[in-house]
C-alpha cells in the first residue's frame, strides 16, 4: 500500500497503533486496565512511573490519563516511536518525560539515578532481550526501587515443556484474533511502520531505526517462572502474576 499521500496526528497514529497492537494481544486493553488496578490500588498520588520500551506512549499516555497527579518518564529505543511518544505524551503538559536509551546497554539506567520511582510497567516489549539482558535489567530495577516500589510486566511468555497442549491452543487463537482484527481493518505490523515512515519529516528517524535494530533478531520468549526467579534473584520480594489469558501474562514484582 503506497501511504504517502496520508499525513496523521499523532494521536490518530497512537490509535492506529493500539489497533494494530490488539491484533497481536487479544486483550491488550483489559490487560492494560489490570496494571492500571494494580497501580490504583497499590500508590498514592502523586507517584512517578517508568515506562520500559514505551513505543509510541500507549501505557505511559494511559497512565498520565488515569493518574492526573502521576509523572511518567517513557523510555525506549527506535527514534520513530520516541518522536510519536513525545507528540502524544506532550500532551500531558511536563508530567511526561521520554527517554531515548537502549535497554541491552548496562548504562541504560544511569539517567534515572536518584529519581525516586515508584512503579515499572512495561508492555509486550521485553521479550525483546534475551535472558541474560532481563537479568541485567532486574538487577538494575533492583537497585534503583525503593522498598515497596512495584514492577509490572505485560508480555506473551513461553509455556513450559509438557503444556504442549496449551501453546497449541494459545497458537490458533492467536491467529485466530489476528485474522478477524486484519480483516475489520487493523493494519499489519509492517503496514503501521510503513505508515509512520512515510509521515512527513520522519525519513531520517526511519533511517536511524534501520541502523539501530538491523542486528537485533527476536530473542527466544522465556517462561513466567524464569522472570519470577530472575525478579527474586533481583531483590524484589514478592513476585507473581496479576493477569493471564492463555500464554499472556502481567508479572508482579514488589520491591
Ligand atoms: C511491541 S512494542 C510495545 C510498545 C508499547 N509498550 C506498547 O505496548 O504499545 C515493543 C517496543 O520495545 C522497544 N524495544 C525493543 N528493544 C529495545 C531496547 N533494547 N531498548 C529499548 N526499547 C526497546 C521497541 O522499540 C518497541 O517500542
């Protein structure tokens, strides 16, 4: 499809993204409702929110609309994404800052030191790292949280072997979902980037993006109890799940 006669707002680009995210996460939103729970019930505001692997703002814009007295600092990789997170999260006047920072690198954190955070969130998005990477990352969080900060994770994880059942059933209805959002209309994946890119004034953050992610192949998934051992071995103390559908899952962390 040839997009380059389509200007979009950001916020119409953000919702095209959420459609196209919902194609791959069959419930994204409850999802999302569930971490927003979680922090309702768990903070008092004002509290701050760091948001890893943000994308386009969707969690961190869903936060600062939940939350009006809540602080968001958004962080992630691919200058395409970043530029739209700044346009949509500007919209929450300064309560949101967007971080430009590689989440492989073991300096990634440095920016937060000192910053008090109370909560982590992050979606469909660290499956991007490998094992030893999310260790790293754990470790660091770890670090950095205070006592009682929380750490919420939405991602498909890996079934472990003998659920050979499960990631059958998980598998069809993936594909299921997909065919019926594509064919209501969500984009593809391929076909949201090629909408993005072709905004005027983004070439060269495009271009970035290809140099940034051309030697990142996707990472094997790993299953819900290596996060749980990896959150523990992290210091975190009370480690679980708030939500799962099939091989979806949020993980919960409390400091
Ligand atoms: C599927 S998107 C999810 C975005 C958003 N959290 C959401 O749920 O809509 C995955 C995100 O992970 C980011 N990402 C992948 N590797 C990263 C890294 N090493 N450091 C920071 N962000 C990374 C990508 O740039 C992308 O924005």
């Amino acid at each position: 499809m040839n997009y380059t006669a389509i200007a979009l707002s950001p916020r119409a680009l953000l919702e095209r993204w959420d459609a196209q995210q919902t194609a791959y996460v069959a419930h994204r939103e409850l999802r999302f409702r569930s971490m927003l729970d979680v922090l309702r019930l768990h903070l008092t505001e004002p509290f701050h929110v760091l948001d890893l692997a943000c994308g386009p703002g969707s969690l961190a814009d869903r936060v600062l609309t939940a939350f009006p007295r809540a602080r968001v600092t958004a962080v992630d990789y691919d200058p395409v994404l970043l530029r739209l997170a700044d346009a949509v999260l500007a919209e929450h006047g300064g309560r949101a800052t967007v971080v430009d920072s590689d989440l492989v690198r073991a300096d990634w954190i440095e920016p937060l030191a000192g910053e008090r955070i109370d909560a982590v969130v992050s979606s469909t998005a660290l499956h991007w790292l490998s094992p030893s990477q999310l260790l790293r990352v754990y470790t660091a969080l770890g670090d950095l949280l205070p006592p009682g900060a929380i750490f919420l994770n939405a991602d498909h994880l890996r079934y472990e072997p003998g659920n050979e059942t499960l990631g059958a059933l998980s598998e069809q209805h993936d594909a299921e979902v997909q065919r019926e959002s594509f064919a209501a209309g969500a984009d593809t994946w391929d076909a949201w980037y090629e909408l993005a890119t072709a905004q005027p004034g983004t070439a060269p953050f495009a271009a970035e993006r290809e140099r940034r992610f051309a030697d990142r192949p996707p990472q094997p998934k790993s299953p819900l109890h290596f996060h749980l051992s990896a959150l523990s071995t992290a210091g975190f103390t009370e480690v679980g799940t708030v939500w799962q559908y099939l091989d979806d899952y949020v993980v919960f962390a409390r400091r």
